[in-house]
C-alpha cells in the first residue's frame, strides 16, 4: 500500500440499513468522518460487529483526497453517496451533481 | 383474480408471525447475521448497496387496484416514495428498514400478498404472460395453471433448498411474450388434434454467466398431470443437480451436461413412479382455481372504432395497445419509460393513479410486465381516450413500447450490492439521445436490454441490442452484444468485441442503429436485418 492509502471500516446500521463509516470512536453515515484504521481494521470490524454496532462489515482500501477519504473501488464510492440517478436521495442532495461527477 | 382460500391467508399470516419474531431476535441479538440472512432471504430481505430491499412477489404478474395501494402505501409509509417493477414481474423497495420487516409483510398479508420465495435456492414466483386471458392469440388462459403450480411449490418441503434457484414460466400462446424458453421451466398451453389442452414442458433455459435456450422435453402432458410432471423435473433436477459449484448449480448445466435426451429419459422414468404416488392435486382444484380467471363482464356492443384524429393519442394507440380476444376491447400499456427517466421506477402517487385506472377502465385488473412496465389489460376501445389522457398528464403516457426507449435495465451499481457497473444512466443517456435524434420511429421494433453484471436481471442475452456493464479494473466497462431474442424466436445475443466506456457505449448503440437503417430491406426490423447480414457489418462501423 501506499503512504496514502487508507483502510476504512463500513457496513450497515443493523436496524436502519443505513451505509456507516468507522469514526475511531462510532459510527459515521458521512465517509468524511472516516478514519484509517489501519493494522487494526480487522479485529476492529469484528469487535463491532459482535457488539450489533455494524452489520455486516468490511474494509475499503481508500486514498485522501482534497481532505476526504476517497474509495479506490466505484462500488464504495457509490456506496459513500448513494444513488447516482437519484440525487435527491444521497447522502447531501444539495451537493450531489458534483459529487456524481467525482465518483466515476 | 384468484382469491385466498383459509388455507392461504393462514399460511401467510403464520408466516408474517414468524419472521416478524425472527427480525425481532436479530434485532435483540439472539440471532446472527451468518443465522439470520438464509431467514430473510426467505422472505425476500436483501441487503444491498445503500438498505435494505424488500423484493414483493406478484404472482404471474396479476394486481388488482386494491393491491396496487397497498403497493404505493408501502412505498410512502416505508420506502422512500417509489417502488421498482422488476424483470421477474415483481416489485422492490430500496430502502426498507429492519424494525419495519414485520409490518410491511403484516399490511402486504392484508390484500393477500407477500414476499415468500423472492429469494432462496427454492421455486420462486411463477411468471406468466403479461396479456393473459386477453390476448386474441392464446388457447386458454396460462394464469389457472400458473396459480396452481404457485400452490404446488409454496412451502414445498423437498423443494425449499434446491440446488439453486428455480423459476418457471407458464404462456399460452405461440407468441411468447414471456421469455418462456429462459427459464428453468418453461410451459406452454397448447391444443392438440384432438382439441385437448395440455402443456408442452421446455427445460433448462435461463440466462446469467451461462445462458442457454431450454430444450423441448415434452410436447404435450395432460392437464390431469402437470403437477406431477413438473414434479418428476424438479425431483431428477434435485437429485443430480450439482450443490459443489454454485456456478454450475442451475438446471440448465443438469440438462446440457446430461444431454436434453438422457435428462428427459430420467425424468420420464420418475413420471412413471410418480403417475401412481398421488402427487396431483384433485382435477376439482383446478377447475375450482379456473373459476377466478373467469372473463370480466365485457360489453356486448362496445364500440370498435377509434378516434384517431389526435396524432399523439393515435401514436400511443398504435405502439401502446396489443389485440383483445373481445371485440371492441384492447390491453393498454402504461410505459415506466419516460425518456431519460429510470426503467420501472413508479412513484406512490403513479401506482395509486394506475389503481384508479384500472379500476375504472380495465375491470380492477393490472398486469405488471417482464419488461418493466403495466398492462390494464381489458380496456374497452371507447374508454382509451380518457385514458390516455389521465396517463398523458402524469407523466406516464410514453408512446413507445418496444422501441429503443423502452429499455429493460437492472438497477445496476446504483442499487445492487453484485453489481459490476451502473446500468440506469446508459439507460437514461440512449432514451435521451434517441429522443433527440428522432430515430426512435424509424427504428421500429428493437428491444434493448442492459444488466449491470454477469448475473443478467437485464436480460442482455435476450436483446435485439443487448450491453452488459462489468468491471475493468475499478472502472465501468461496457460490452455490445447484437442478436438475442426473447420470443417465440429465441435466440442469445453475441459480443460484436471489446468493451466501451459509458459515454462509448451510448454512441456504439447510435452506430449499430444506423447500420439497420442503412441496410435493412423492406419490413425488417433491427433482429430481421441482423439475422440477414450477420455481425461484420455492424463490427466494421463499430470498430473498423
């Protein structure tokens, strides 16, 4: 991995379904309170996991960019947002033309 | 319509019981997710990229107006405003919530309808054609036995953990309208010398990572034994079916593997053992079943004349109706196609209006189509006016079924946790560029299918165009496919060669569309001219 690579931790809320980041200390539905969570990901997503505060979790391999982690995969990225035919259903709607256009 | 007998409702409402108590333990912890997700799954929960989806069965298609509220209920009290026609003739939400599982199962149990078999490696919900028991060209009306064949396979204890999963088709006609032959069961209604009704059984079609058209097994089994004829299928299908190789799982490798000849010769031998077991149901429950698809109260003297001096009504008519068996009706369809719109997306507000119409011009009855969009099936000529118009002021009055705008499309990496590639905004993009071009006339009859990975709910293989997004290397990527053929004609579609970026693949569309219009003789469509020409025509301006 690279100096700018990140490992972040998601997965969905249990109850609502929701996307969640991994903040350091909880559960984020906005990536830009992602933290790396490096050597630890896993045993981090696993703990949670069993504590029912993330369903189902996995790891993203991610880079910063312009201060906000970036998906190396499209799949996270759409993930992150939401869908991109429905703008008015992401995450920021207000702000989701530019953010369509960022994830592709 | 059918309707439930005790048997049903109990059945259904002992289940809205039990899963309504399994979410509670997951939510309580009693249950993990590894135990949880095979009990959701049996109720049609998925977790996909963004929520939960629900996955609704609508049995062959058939809603009466009463079930299409409570379809758009569901939408506004739970979901997000809008559902999703699916291609299997099914509705999804996308953004169900977990402590709300049980009720939405509790208000769908209400007018007889639930999730059961959405998802699982068991008979999932049985498909039929969308113009049944008004279509002009069928023997009889497909839906009895559809109904029949979903009793026979609900809970069905030796087939709720096939193999993989299974899905049967039940037309009557010689058109197929129903991509019968792509399916794991295919049957067809048919009429013998005698004048007798039987079924013809094609097996071991479908589509995904390998596609395959089902071979004719059987030309004509009495009514008196279709169960258990479906039954000596499942049962050879179970027994050799392989469980080492989810890839290679479904019946259609069975068949090809053993040879359409040696897998009928099996199946044939089980039917034998079968004939004297008591596997079919009484031939009174059949007749008891036909006794709902009874033909609504047509008018005797309906005018059969049409006004067609509107030119956008008469555009809507022409490309929007199909033939009724009853003079002076027809089937009208409400195209989920609006350009630049999201194939079979329906708001609450659409799906309640829908209900009206069907209520008030189509005897309470809507079909929901293969091909994302909705039959009113029984539409009496005099009415089509008035209706055209309410459709014409809510947005759903597109005159173009079957044209290139009317785009199957799977919900893609915008929705899908398999997905590989977003299949909507190409979907989006060719019905903006073909509207503004004007060519979509010209063109006529071309059906153009997208998935968004290998798995194909899009039905790519089936198209007269057909693209398939995947993954190269993080980046979407879009494969051509020329040829396929989900009718009477089936046939696979083929790759014209490598892969095009989003915006490429839009303009590759545009080329092999001016290919046809440049080559085609008089009275072909798209499927006609390539099927003439071959494939180098169309590679030659796609890549030369």
């Amino acid at each position: 991995m690279s100096e700018n690579t990140m490992m972040l931790i998601t997965g969905n809320d249990l109850l609502t379904g929701a996307v969640i980041w991994w903040t350091g200390s909880d559960w984020s539905v906005h990536i830009e309170d992602a933290i790396d969570a490096g050597d630890a990901a896993e045993s981090i997503a696993a703990e949670q996991e069993a504590a029912r505060k993330v369903n189902v979790p996995y790891l993203v391999e991610s880079t910063m960019q312009d201060g906000v982690p970036r998906p190396n995969h499209i799949k996270d990225r759409v993930r992150a947002l939401g869908p991109t035919v429905r703008p008015d259903l992401t995450i920021k709607p207000d702000t989701a033309a530019n953010a369509i256009r960022e994830i592709v | 319509m059918y309707l439930y007998d005790q048997y049903d409702q109990a059945m259904v409402d002992a289940r809205v019981a039990e899963f309504r108590d399994q979410c509670q333990r997951r939510i309580d912890g009693k249950l993990t997710e590894d135990q949880f997700k095979p009990l959701r799954l049996m109720n049609g929960l998925y977790l996909q990229l963004h929520a939960y989806m629900l996955r609704v069965a609508v049995p062959y298609g058939t809603l009466k107006s009463t079930q299409m509220h409570a379809l758009a209920d569901i939408a506004d009290k739970y979901d997000r405003g809008y559902g999703h026609f699916t291609t299997r003739q099914n509705i999804q939400y996308n953004w169900i919530k977990l402590e709300d599982a049980g009720d939405i199962l509790a208000d769908l149990a209400k007018v007889e309808m639930h999730a059961i078999q959405t998802s699982g490696n068991c008979i999932r919900n049985i498909s039929s054609d969308h113009f049944a028991g008004a279509a002009a060209d069928e023997v009889a009306d497909p839906r009895p036995y559809a109904e029949l064949l979903r009793q026979w396979s609900s809970f069905h204890p030796e087939f709720s953990y096939l193999p993989r999963k299974f899905k049967i088709c039940v037309i009557a006609s010689d058109r197929d309208r129903a991509a019968m032959k792509l399916h794991d069961i295919g049957i067809q209604i048919v009429r013998n010398d005698a004048g007798e009704l039987g079924a013809a059984f094609y097996v071991g079609g479908g589509m995904g990572r390998t596609p395959m058209i089902a071979p004719l097994i059987r030309d004509f089994v009495p009514l008196d034994q279709l169960i258990t004829y479906a039954e000596a299928c499942l049962r050879v299908y179970n027994r050799y079916g392989r469980r080492d190789n989810k890839y290679k799982a479904r019946i259609k490798i069975l068949v090809h593997e053993l040879g359409a000849a040696e897998y009928t010769r099996q199946v044939e031998e089980e039917f034998a053992h079968l004939l004297d077991q008591g596997v079919e149901p009484p031939f009174a429950e059949l007749k008891r079943i036909r006794t709902f698809f009874e033909d609504p109260a047509f008018a005797q003297s309906s005018a059969a004349e049409i006004d067609r001096s509107d030119p956008d009504f008469a555009l809507w008519v022409d490309r929007n109706t199909h033939p009724h068996k009853v003079e002076g009706y027809t089937s009208a369809v409400i195209s989920l196609k609006p350009v630049g719109g999201i194939p079979g997306d329906a708001s609450a507000e659409q799906m309640h209006l829908m209900a009206d119409l069907a209520k008030d011009y189509s005897f309470d009855e809507l079909r929901v189509m293969h091909t994302q969009n909705i039959v009113l099936p029984h539409v009496a000529k005099s009415d089509l006016h008035a209706l055209w118009t309410a459709l014409e002021d809510a947005g759903l009055g597109s005159p173009n079924l079957d044209t290139v705008e009317d785009i199957i499309a799977c919900p893609g990496l915008d929705y899908c946790s398999l997905a590989n590639a977003r299949s909507i905004p190409v979907a989006q993009k060719i019905s903006e560029r073909f509207a503004a071009t004007g060519k979509t006339a010209a063109l006529g009859e071309l059906k153009l299918k997208i998935s968004g990975c290998i798995n194909a709910c899009g039905h790519h293989h089936a198209g007269h165009i057909g693209i398939l997004g995947v993954d190269r290397k993080g980046v979407e990527n879009y494969q051509l496919l020329l040829g396929g053929s989900e009718a009477e004609d089936t046939a696979l579609a083929k790759i014209t060669g490598p892969g095009f970026s989003e915006d490429g693949i839009v303009d590759a569309v545009e080329k092999a569309a001016d290919v046809y219009l440049s080559a085609r003789e008089d009275g072909e469509r798209f499927l006609d001219t390539y099927r003439r020409i071959g494939m180098a025509p169309f590679k030659e301006a796609l890549y030369g």
